[in-house]
C-alpha cells in the first residue's frame, strides 16, 4: 500500500501536467471551435437553402453515425495518404471540433425550433432584422434550453480527449501510459488517472448546477417583468 501511495504521489506531478498542457487545452478549444460549427450547422438547417441544408445534414449524418476513434484515425494516420499531414494536437483538435459541431447543433437546433413563432413575430413588429430578432431575442431564450445538455456535452468532452492518446497526443491518459511503460503498475495508474477525470468532472457538474439555477432566476425574473 505504501508503494502504492508513493508511486501515485511521484507521478501526479507528470499528469496534472499533461492534464493543464493538453487535456485542458484540447477541451476548451475544441468546445469553443464546435459550438461555433454548430451554430451554424443548426442555424443553416433551419433556415439555410436546401442544397446547403443537405451538406450540413450529410456532415452531422456521418459525424454521429461513425466513432469518434476512428475519425481521429482518418484525420492523422488517414490523410497522409491524401498528401495532407497534420501534427498530433491539430489532428485532435480537429477531429473533437468536427465532433462536438455534429452534436452541439442538433442540440442548439432543438433549443432555437423551441422558442414560439409568436416571439419572432414580436421582434419583426418592433422593427427588428431578421438578425436582430436572432441575436437579441430568440438566442437568450434557445440558450436557457439548451445549457443543460450543452453542459453535459463539455463534460463528455473532457473525457473524450482520453482518446486522443491514440494519436500521440501527449494529454493525461498517455501521461499515464507512459508512465506505466516504465513502472509496471498499470493497475494503481489508471486508477489515479480514473480519479483525476473524476475530480474534474465532478467540478464541472457543480458548476453546471449553478450556472442552471442562475438562469432559471433569471427566466423567472424576465417571466415576471412580462
């Protein structure tokens, strides 16, 4: 036991590194980067041209419909063969935007078809854009929808990044697996890697819980004032 502790405290320096180096990295722009992908995927089957709406129906159809493993796969060890040669970590972040764009935006496209007509018709009676109306009035209610399962997607996606270690992507999992090459303890390891996800997930949905009852409070202020 006492090895064991001794070994999980010599290593945590090595993988909160690698956790702050990449994993976090990784996560927040490949978050950031999807939520833009996928609003525009949502807003372009909502009310783009068909032509473009079947693109983006086809992209979402294959991203969902495929493992997200095997994506990272094409993108770095795939595309070589096509001539285009990524390093790891833009490979990964790639491939993690391409993915989060597909969900984010059945979920963004979800929450925007929840708003009523009845609010887009009282933005275009005060004179509002069709952009106007979007911004200023449809998008703060959709985001009050679509925080929830928005949340649960950026906290899938910490997890998810376990899996850019397939393509040498230096982040906490292949920290570990390093690590384990070297002391033949995978069992203790991959345990304290399991924690630190845990540790890290767990505050997140903290954070999720506080950020929903904020904007409950706020839907319930704006609900009074009308």
């Amino acid at each position: 036991m006492l090895h064991w502790l001794t070994l999980m405290a010599d290593s945590l320096p090595s993988l909160l590194w690698a956790a702050l180096a990449f994993t976090v990295p990784l996560t927040l722009a490949s978050f950031a980067l999807g939520l833009v992908v996928g609003l525009m995927t949502a807003v372009i089957r909502l009310f783009g041209p068909p032509p473009l709406a079947a693109i983006v129906r086809f992209y979402v159809w294959i991203i969902r419909g495929t493992p997200l493993l095997v994506q990272l796969f094409l993108i770095f060890y795939g595309l070589p063969s096509a001539g285009i040669v990524l390093d790891a970590f833009p490979a990964a972040l790639i491939g993690f935007t391409l993915s989060v764009g597909a969900y984010t935006s059945e979920i963004i496209r979800a929450a925007i078809g929840s708003v009523p007509k009845g609010q887009w018709e009282a933005a275009y009676s005060i004179g509002m854009s069709w952009t106007q109306a979007m911004r200023r009035t449809v998008l703060p209610q959709a985001l009050r929808v679509a925080v929830p399962p928005l949340s649960n997607s950026f906290i899938s996606l910490v997890k998810d990044t376990s899996l850019a270690a397939a393509i040498t992507v230096p982040e906490l999992f292949q920290a570990a697996q390093r690590i384990v090459a070297t002391t033949y303890e995978p069992l203790i390891l991959y345990v304290e890697v399991a924690l630190i996800y845990l540790v890290l997930s767990s505050v997140l949905s903290a954070m999720q819980v506080r950020l929903e009852r904020r904007l409950a409070r706020y839907g319930g202020f704006l609900e009074a004032r009308s």
